[in-house]
C-alpha cells in the first residue's frame, strides 16, 4: 500500500513539474554591448521586449539574460565575450561594432547576432551581406550618409565646410567620414576632420573646429557620442549648428538627427534572435538593414541659433516630400520641451 501511494505521489509530482514547467533549462543570451549611451540601451531594450511580446521568451521563466558593457574597453569586450564562450551560453547578441568583433572572434560554435554595426563586411563580421557564412548574422545600421549631407545643404545653402568628429579606431566612424567626404564633395561642400581616440579628447577636437565650419556632424561613433554633452555646449556657445546620426541622443542640444529609431532596431535585431533559437542556420540569414527614417528636430535649439521655427519646420517638410519622391520613408518629429 506504502508503495502505491508512493508510486502516486512521485506521478503527481512528475505531473506538476511538467504543467509548471519546472525543470525546464531556460535558454541562456549573453548580451555586450561596447559602451552605455541612450541608442545602444535602446537597441537592447528593443530585442528584449520584442523576444518577450512576440516570441514570448520570458525573462526568468524560459531565458535568461547575461546583460553586459565594456565601458568602450576593448580588452574589456574581449574578455566578457570569452566568458559567454566558457559558460556556454545558447546565443551571443553584440552591440556596436567593437562588440561585436569581440563576440565573433571568441565564438565559433556559438550562434551570434550583431545589432547597430555599421558594415559588417568591412569589420571582418561576416563574409558577405546575402551569406553572411560562420554562425553570424544580424542587422546593420547603415546610416544614410548621403542624404543627412544632402540636408544639411538643403537647410544651410551657404554651408562650404562640415565638421565631423569623429574616433579613428572605429571601423564603422571611418566608413562613414569617407562616405560622407564623397557626397559633401558632389554637394559642393569639403568635410573637416577631427579625431579623437578617447572621450577625453572630444572636447579639444571640437573646439579646433569652431570658424573653420558652418556645422558640425556627428554620425553614430560611440566614443563622441559618450561626450556629446561637451560638443552640444561649443556648439551652442558659438551658434554652429549641429547635426547628428541617432535621433536618440537630440536632447542633449542638437538641432537634428535623421537616422533610425534604435528601438524599432533592436526590435527588428529580435526577428533574427528568435529565428536562430528556432533553428535557423545564422550564417545563411542575410544581413538586414533598419527600414525607416525618423527626422527629429529639437525646437529649443532652433530658436537657440535664431532660426524661424515655422520656416525651419516648413523647410523639414519640403525635404521629406523630395525623400518621398525618391522613395524614402521619413517621419518628422519635433522634441518635446
């Protein structure tokens, strides 16, 4: 009798374990990002809501997230990508692009899925955008260089000379500076550069600038950005309009930024997760691209520089109508004071 009430308990406790899901092995997502700033936050709050409102991964109960920043250290990325290796993690999702060579490097069995990297061809991510190859894929943040030169000339026709500050050792911060010299150059405009290698020197990068530039860009180097503080005061102090590649970051005193949404990309970054956990072979998904524009411009710094708001936003308009023509999706937003 002892027996079959035993047998009988162990089949009830068998039978809960398995409606409660009990003993289940979460699945296991290392995430490192290169440094904290509000768009790399935001790529990574869009991959974790999406895998939870979609997919229906829910933190603690079927994954776990391994949440990491190097803190722009690259010795640092390197060392947290080798510890999601040693603990064997189910997946790595990368931030950035010295992330995410930190995480391609240390893993080779290990499904990887890259997020707001420039070209991943060029930083050795991946073998091409079709077949990426290995186990990496992910989506790009390729920032539309030629039509945030294009806006520039079309608000400031008289615009000879850009600024863009920038970190050398960024494969993803020199892409662009190139690409943004060809399309000033066809504008009939010259960019002007100026380096950096730490946040340190943003400062002083900035100010060897001021009357040598009729505006100043910034595209989406992680380095400036963590100093963009510093950049929007020089700006504003000197009446040099600035404009920027991650709309995420216009609060801190920029006029503008055309870019992407880093949210909607860490959300369509998701998509690409959820497929590789479902069985997916990563290096035969193609690198995907963020799909929408987003215009976003700060009304406090538009007085600031002594502009005419109605004029100025008439002008954002008449843009967007030519991006439309061509094609390109752009949203206006104005920041809220």
């Amino acid at each position: 009798m002892k027996k079959v009430l035993l047998v009988s308990l162990v089949i009830l406790l068998v039978g809960v374990i398995s409606v409660c899901g009990w003993g289940e092995e979460k699945i296991k997502i290392g995430i490192v990002q290169i440094i904290d700033h509000p768009a790399l936050n935001a790529v990574r709050d869009g991959i974790i809501d999406a895998l939870e409102e979609v997919y229906g991964y829910i933190p603690g109960e079927n994954i776990e997230y391994d949440v990491q920043s190097a803190q722009g250290d690259m010795p640092t990325a390197n060392t947290i990508a080798q510890k999601f290796v040693s603990e064997k993690v189910d997946l790595i999702v990368s931030i950035a692009t010295p992330a995410s060579q930190a995480a391609v490097n240390a893993a080779r069995e290990i499904p990887v899925v890259f997020s707001a990297v420039t070209d991943p061809v060029s930083a050795g991510l991946v073998s091409s955008l079709e077949k990426p190859g290995g186990s990496v894929t992910g989506v790009s943040d390729m920032v539309p260089v030629d039509k945030q030169m294009y806006l520039i000339k079309f608000l400031f026709p008289e615009t000879q000379k850009v600024g863009n500050l920038y970190n050398a050792g960024e494969v993803n911060s020199v892409v662009t500076n190139d690409m943004a010299k060809v399309a000033c150059t066809e504008l009939g405009m010259e960019i002007l550069e100026a380096t950096v290698a730490t946040t340190a020197d943003v400062s002083m990068a900035a100010r060897s600038l001021v009357g040598k530039v009729d505006a100043i860009y910034i595209a989406t180097d992680n380095t400036v950005i963590s100093a963009l503080d510093t950049v929007t005061k020089i700006c504003a102090d000197n009446k040099i309009p600035l404009f920027l590649a991650d709309p995420t970051t216009v609060s801190q005193g920029a006029l503008l930024a055309l870019g992407f949404d880093y949210y909607l990309h860490g959300r369509q970054t998701a998509d690409l997760v959820a497929r590789i956990l479902k069985g997916e072979n990563p290096g035969e998904i193609p690198v995907e691209f963020a799909k929408k524009l987003k215009l976003l411009f700060n009304p406090q710094t538009v007085k600031a520089l002594g502009l005419d708001e109605e004029e100025f936003t008439a002008k954002l308009n008449a843009f967007i109508e030519e991006m439309k023509a061509q094609g390109v999706e752009v949203a206006l937003e104005a920041l809220s004071e």
